[in-house]
C-alpha cells in the first residue's frame, strides 16, 4: 500500500526558509481599502509576482534542489511557464543544467523567458500534463534530477514560506485568498496556517482539479482550458497537495475569465502592475462575490504571477 504524502508542518516552512531566504525575495503587501480595484471590502495584497522570474514558483524550486543531492544529469521538470522559468533560474543561480519540458498552449512568451534563463526547453503538443509525462520518460533516459512544480511536499513547504512572510508582514488575518492549478501554492498557504487562518481555492471555471477532488473524495481527472490553462491548467490535483487542502483549504470558489481579465485591468489600472491571468484569479474572486468577506473580515489576496504579455492587459 502507498504511504500517504507527508503534510508539511510550519516547523518545515520555517526551516524552509532558512534553506531559501538568501536565493528569493521578501515580496511587499499593499493595504487597499473598500472601492480601491473594485473591492467591496479592504484587503491585503499580497505582490508576490514581484517574486524572481515573476511568480511564487521559486520559493519551492530552490527548496527543492537545495535539499537534494543533484546528479550530473542535472534538473529536469515540466511546466506550463512559471515553474519552468523559476527551475531555469535556479539552475543558472546553481551552476546547473536544465531541461523543461513545456506544452504548445503556453504562450511563446512564457517558453522564450525559460530559454533566456539558460534551460534547454522541448515543446510538446497538448497541455501541462502531455509535458510532465514527456518529461518522467526523459528523466527515466537521463537520470536527470525531477523537480515537479507542486506533487512534493519539499515544493510545498517552500511555497508556504510566501504566507509565513505575509503574516509577519501584515499581522493576524482572518482569510487568504489563492490560486490553484495542480494545488502546490494554495497547499503551502494552508500548511503554513493549518486551522488559524480560512484559505480559500480560487480556480477558472474552465480548470477545477481541486474542486472536483472535493466532490469526489479523491484526485479526480479534469479537462482543462481556458485563457489561465498554462498556470492553473492542471488536470488532477497533486497527491501531496490533496492531503493539505482536504484537511486544512477551507472553501474553494470559481471565477470565469471574463471576471480574471477584469481583475488584471483593476490591477494595471490601480497598481500599475501587470499579473497574468493565473497571478489575478484570486482577486477576481473577492472582486465578483465569488467570495464574500463577512463585515470586519481581514481578507488577504495572493496576487501571484506577472508572466504575460502586457498587451493583453493594457492593449
């Protein structure tokens, strides 16, 4: 019988820190009040596609590697953009080699950053999980050493790091809002609150691996599409994230991709920052009343990625 994953604990976020506080960024918040980006209520942003390589994604890629000893082969993952660029700059940062695997749905702007970070990227047809088994069968030929964007509980310690510095930065909370794809980052929020803090999933309508491992009990398959598929276009949570989220994501909500464009616009319009669909998703929930914050709830929004053409936002 498989052992079940292992739950990350905050005592493993906090030594995850100490592993990765010298290779990322301490992200900034913003307090935005009732009305400010089409808010109905205060909150606290989160910038953390101010995050190296414009995405969260690093926290747990240098956790990863760091914690493990790396063969010649050297790092080998799939993704459908952030993880890529965030393995990419670990390696560079390392002294390592790198390959990623990516899938034709993601935008060319996301697979030329990779290459510019110095991993050797391979384009293969479909979506996220056509790469990642693309990339386990180049890893069994090679030896190359896997670093899977989020079905690790070393990944999600060190993603869970972005809310140990949250807290530290903004004080008590009553609730976190977070994207999901395969479920590495909303589980590392989680683990890192476990029962003091509600965490919220925001997903696409289009993309509800974590949703529909809720109705079923268990990881269940998923089509995915839709205009965030190449960051929260996953196709079946994660193992080690499912055992985070069913015990500790305390709600889980959806927003249409209309309401995700309207939320990088608010974004860019207020902030003067651009976020990719993926990075906005959270926001557009409590912008839309996909989640509605109770009077004098101290809400919290991870706004988690940048990596998109700003055209699309502000064109």
């Amino acid at each position: 019988m498989k052992e079940p994953p292992v739950i990350p604990t905050p005592d493993d976020i906090e030594r995850a820190w100490m592993v990765i506080s010298d290779h990322v960024r301490v992200t900034p918040i913003v307090h935005v009040a009732a009305g400010e980006l089409g808010l109905p209520t205060p909150a606290v942003l989160k910038l953390e596609l101010l995050q190296h390589t414009g995405s969260f994604k690093v926290r747990g890629a240098f956790h990863r590697v760091l914690t493990a000893d790396i063969p010649p082969a050297g790092l080998i993952a799939a993704s459908g953009g952030n993880h890529g660029a965030a393995v990419a700059h670990v390696a560079g940062r390392l002294g390592l080699r790198a390959e990623v695997f990516v899938p034709s749905t993601s935008p060319a702007l996301k697979r030329q950053r990779i290459e510019t970070l110095g991993a050797e990227v391979r384009v293969i047809e479909g979506f996220y999980d056509d790469a990642q088994r693309a990339a386990d069968e180049r890893a069994t030929a090679t030896g190359a050493f896997k670093v899977h964007p989020y079905d690790s509980p070393v990944v999600i310690a060190g993603q869970g790091t972005m809310s140990m510095e949250l807290e530290r930065q903004a004080g008590p909370i009553d609730t976190l809002l977070a994207a999901t794809g395969g479920g590495g980052f909303v589980a590392g929020q989680a683990a890192w609150f476990a029962d003091r803090v509600r965490v919220v999933s925001v997903e696409p309508t289009t993309s509800q691996c974590l949703r529909a491992a809720l109705a079923t009990g268990e990881p269940t398959d998923v089509e995915v599409r839709g205009l965030a598929v190449d960051s929260l276009g996953a196709g079946r949570i994660g193992d080690a994230p499912w055992a985070v989220v069913r015990r500790y994501v305390h709600d889980a909500v959806v927003v249409d991709d209309d309401a995700i464009r309207s939320a990088q616009r608010a974004i860019w319009d207020g902030l003067r920052l651009i976020a990719e669909p993926g990075g906005a998703a959270a926001l557009a929930a409590l912008r839309t009343g996909a989640y509605v914050a109770a009077p004098n709830e101290r809400v919290a929004v991870a706004i988690c990625g940048s990596n998109c053409d700003p055209g699309t936002v502000v064109g």
